[in-house]
C-alpha cells in the first residue's frame, strides 16, 4: 500500500524511482496521414453542415425505413405473423371425416369386431341414407323377371319370332 | 493567422450569424491537433481517433452558442473530447459484448500493426502497459507525463480533485513499471 508521502512526491522523484518509465522517450509515437491536419477542418466543417440541413420529406422517410431500428421492428413483425399463423393452422379442428380416411377399413371392422359387442341393429337403421329408406333397392332376381317380360311383350306385339333375331348378323 | 485570435474574440465571432463559420474555421483549426492527440493517446487507432475528433467539433458546432465561459474554451473542449472518447470505448466494450480489458488487448493487438505508428520497441511497450489501466488512470498518466498538464488544471477538466489525480499518477506510475519489468 502506497504511503500519501509518496504520492504526494514530485512527479521527476517519482519517475527518477521508476528507472525503466524514466528511460523511454517522451516524444510522441504515434503519426498520422499526409496532409491529415489539412484536409480535417474542411471535412469537419462539412459534417457541421450535413447535420445542420433539414432533412427532405423524402430523405427522412427512407433514412428512417432503411434505418436500423425500422429494419429489426419490421423484421419482428415478420416473424410474430408467421408464428401466429402457423399456431393457427396446427390449432385448426380436423373433421371425423378427414380422420377416419386415414385409417384403413380393415383397422375399423377389427376395433368394432374386439370393442363393440353389443350392437343393437334397430339403431343401424338411422344411419342409413334417407333415399335407401324410401325406395329400397329391388333384388336383381326382380328386375330381370321385369326386363324378360318386356321384352317378350314387345316381340308378340311386332310379330317377332326367336329364329328371326337368332339369324341377325 | 487563424491562431492569433484570442478565445473571446472567436466566440464573439461565433454569436454573430454572418462571421460563424469563419470562426468555427479558426476554432477548427486552432485546436484540431492538440484534440486530436488527446484522443489519439486514449483511443490509439488513428481511424477511430478521426471518427471521435470529428464528432467532438460536431458537438462544439452545435454547443458552442451556450458556452458560458465558466472555465476556458480548451478547458471546455478537452472535456469533451475526453467524454466522447470514454462513451467511444463504451460502445465499442457494448458492440463487441466482451469485458473492457478485451476491448484494451485488441487495441493493443492492433498496435502491432499499426501503420501510424513510428515509435520503437520500448515506446510500444508502454503503450501496451497504459492500456492495462484503467480509464481514468490512463487519462491521468497521458495528460501528465506526456502533455505535463499541471494537476490544478487537470482538476478542472476532469472534474476531480488534486489529491485524487496525484494518486492516480502515482498508482498508474507504478502499474507501469512493474509490467515494464514483467514484459
């Protein structure tokens, strides 16, 4: 700890008691460009009057999109759009439909088959599509019972015998 | 000559509207080296020692009009190129996010390189062995083995008392030669 007689010593007792500071040069070391002196006034001068200029209309607004800090906001703004808007999409509800496309019928028919035992068939029936219910589909038995009948109905009526149509190209 | 204007001739000069840039010329010139080289000896790089002695005469631009004359116009002056190169090394300490003795090893890292700088071997050790102290320190032994400031003077500028900047010259004196002896 240094004693306040010491500090207060002269400076030249000081500097003779530290004998390696005493020994470096005093002289400046360091150097500047050529003509630096010359030339910095009027570059001082210069910037004086660029700071001291009203900035145009056109001028500030850009300085200002251009600027620093614009450019970090509108970068933020960015980025709090595009997180918003992909929380928004993994949030969105997905339909029964969309799931159930997904899942193969063999996985569906093997959940009823091990979960469901007992199925009432009445309640079956309110899933059935309103059209089915109202004109149920005829058996094909039917339907071509219907379509021989016609056809020999037609041929009575034009005098068509079975040998005419066997011999038709 | 621009130097044989008094100070209160210049500021004078200043107040009126059609001599102020012709002062403000003068008051470049008549003080730009002893500024710039106050800067230098704190901040080393010539190009950042341009950069702050430019802004250092924008801030007198635009300052000088309320300049009250409490104290001397290079009194006035050495204070301020004295604070912005502290809010220079600052924000340089703030873009590098490093400790301020990183921001000391790279100016002294660049010292090796420097272009302008024309002294020998033992003359940049010492300026390796200032730039471990600390600001005020540095500022202290600076103004005073190099400028030979007088302490009431230096009282004035940096706001501090004597006593205070005896025991910074003392302790930065010492500092200094023990990493003189250890390098």
């Amino acid at each position: 700890m240094s004693k306040i007689s010491d500090i207060l010593q002269d400076d030249e007792s000081l500097e003779k008691e530290n004998p390696l500071l005493h020994s470096i040069s005093k002289e400046n070391p360091f150097s500047v460009p050529v003509n630096y002196f010359d030339s910095l006034p009027s570059e001082i001068i210069e910037k004086c009057r660029e700071k001291v200029e009203p900035k145009t209309w056109g001028n500030g607004i850009l300085t200002n999109i251009l600027g620093y800090k614009w450019r970090l906001l509108t970068t933020m703004g960015c980025l709090a759009v595009i997180c918003y808007l992909s929380i928004q999409l993994n949030n969105r509800p997905v339909s029964y439909e969309a799931i159930a496309k997904n899942i193969p019928d063999s996985l569906i028919v093997e959940h009823f088959d091990k979960n469901i035992t007992d199925i009432n068939v009445s309640t079956l029936e309110d899933f059935q599509e309103p059209e089915s219910i109202s004109s149920p589909v005829k058996s094909s038995s039917d339907s071509t019972n219907n379509t021989d009948q016609a056809i020999i109905a037609y041929l009575i009526n034009h005098n068509i015998s079975v040998s005419d149509i066997e011999n038709e190209p | 000559m621009g130097d044989e204007i008094s100070d209160s001739d210049l500021l004078e000069q200043f107040r009126i509207e059609s001599t102020r840039n012709h002062a403000f010329h003068i008051l470049v010139n008549k003080y730009q080296k002893r500024i710039y080289w106050q800067v230098r000896r704190i901040i080393v790089d010539h190009d950042d020692a341009n950069d702050v002695v430019q802004n250092v005469f924008i801030k007198v631009w635009r300052n000088l009009g309320n300049f009250k004359e409490a104290s001397s116009l290079y009194t006035w002056l050495y204070r301020i190129a004295t604070n912005e190169s502290l809010t220079f090394l600052k924000q340089k300490k703030a873009n590098m996010f490093v400790p301020f003795d990183s921001v000391s090893r790279s100016i002294s890292r660049k010292l090796e390189d420097d272009a302008y700088f024309s002294g020998d071997a033992i003359q940049k050790k010492l300026q390796k062995a200032i730039l471990t102290l600390p600001d005020k320190q540095r500022i202290v032994f600076n103004m005073k083995y190099f400028d030979n400031i007088k302490y009431e003077q230096m009282s004035e500028m940096l706001d501090t008392s004597v006593g205070a900047l005896k025991a910074s010259y003392h302790h930065a004196v010492k500092k200094i030669e023990v990493f003189l002896k250890n390098n």
